[in-house]
C-alpha cells in the first residue's frame, strides 16, 4: 500500500482529485487530496508561498504518513518540491504533473507564466482569478468536465504566486516522475529538461490536456499507481 499525497494547480483544492483518488483507493492505496489555505473551503485562510509548502508537510506529519507518494499538478509543483526535500524517508517518489518546478529564490512569477499573473494580480485585489471557460478549450475537457472544474476553483492567493522558492535539497537527487500532458506543449519546459538529466528522474507522457485529473483520471490513476514502489 501506498499513500498518495494530491495538490492541485492553481485555484482548485483537494475536490480536484476526487476521480483520481477513487481509483486509488480502489486499488487498494490511500489518498489524501490536499486543499492549500486562502483556496476552495480554506479561501480565507491567509496565504504566501511558505504557507503552502507548509501545508503540505503538515499533511503528511499530521497523518504520520511514511511511503508517500507526493504528487503537484501545475503551480503545486513548486510547493510540492520544496516540500518534498523536508521530508525525508517519509517520501517514496514525488510526481510532478504538468508542472512548474520550483528553482532557490526565484517565484511562480518568474516561470514562462511570467507578466500576465502580476498584471492579473494587480487588477484583482492581489488575486488571480480563474480564467474564463473559454480558455479551456484545446485540452481534452468536456464542457461538463470544465464546468466542475470551474465550480470548484476560486481566486488564487498572490502572495503564494510572487513569494519566491526556498529549496533545501537539489531537486535532481529526489526521486521523481515527471508527467507531461502533450496537448499543453509536447515538451517539458528547460528547468525540467535539465532535471531529467538526472538518473533519479523519468519522463512519462499522456495524451491530454493541462488537467488530466478531470480529463484522463483514471489513466492518471494508473500512471500513479505505477510509479516505483517504496523501498
């Protein structure tokens, strides 16, 4: 049994997973979908970036989970990599699923995402706000599929998005999958190509869009049960 650990990307919390973490179960593992604070049931939770590493570190110690699976979609795989270098042999593997990386000192604002999120930010109140259903077209989301989505997500805290990363740990020398979800770009960005370098990284491509959990999460379930067993 494996004990799967879930962040979503970027305005959704832990209902995210729900498809995915069923799979899961059903075969037998555990998951524990996270929801980060100032998101979903926890939007008025103040947040920065070093409260969602936190989060994150909590769900694991609080629940006392060894052999875990940590696994961030999208902009989650930026707290998701600064926490899985805290956690030491409570970690198995950690999953990066279409996502940024996070890099010492540099924020989600500095990725190819860039300009457009601190402009976002500025119009908003210090939010990003969730795009509109249009801008879901092109990845392999059925319009109900995106009206769940969008159902479930709610304005991003900025301070998490403009705080930069703390790494403690090379990213290289945790042991990692990265997904690459084809229909958002058929290659991993240059942070990433440079980490599967490493001999402890892999490469694994589906073909979906962007958010894989609504659009292939039984496929994405399998790819997660798959990843290296504990040792």
């Amino acid at each position: 049994m494996t004990n799967y650990v879930l962040v979503a990307g970027a305005w959704l919390g832990g209902r995210a997973w729900d498809e995915v973490a069923e799979e899961l179960r059903g075969g037998g593992h555990t998951a524990h979908p996270v929801t980060l604070s100032g998101l979903a049931e926890k939007r008025d939770a103040p947040a920065g970036q070093r409260t969602h590493v936190r989060d994150v570190v909590d769900a694991v110690e609080h629940a006392a989970l060894t052999d875990v699976v940590l696994v961030g979609h999208s902009y989650a795989g930026i707290p998701v990599g600064q926490a899985a270098a805290l956690l030491g042999d409570r970690l198995a593997h950690v999953v990066f699923v279409d996502s940024e990386v996070p890099a010492d000192g540099k924020a989600f604002v500095a990725t190819s995402w860039g300009g457009s999120v601190e402009a976002a930010i500025a119009e908003h109140g210090g939010s990003w706000p969730p795009p509109p259903a249009e801008e879901f077209g092109g990845q392999d989301l059925t319009d109900a599929q995106i009206g769940r989505l969008l159902d479930g997500a709610t304005p991003h805290p900025g301070a998490t998005l403009t705080e930069p990363a703390v790494l403690t740990r090379p990213l290289g020398e945790l042991p990692a999958t990265y997904v690459k979800c084809l229909l958002d770009g058929p290659e991993p960005n240059d942070a990433v190509v440079e980490l599967l370098k490493s001999d402890r990284w892999r490469l694994v491509e589906m073909e979906t869009g962007h958010w894989p959990m609504f659009s292939q999460p039984r496929e994405l379930a399998r790819i997660l049960a798959e990843v290296p067993a504990p040792s």
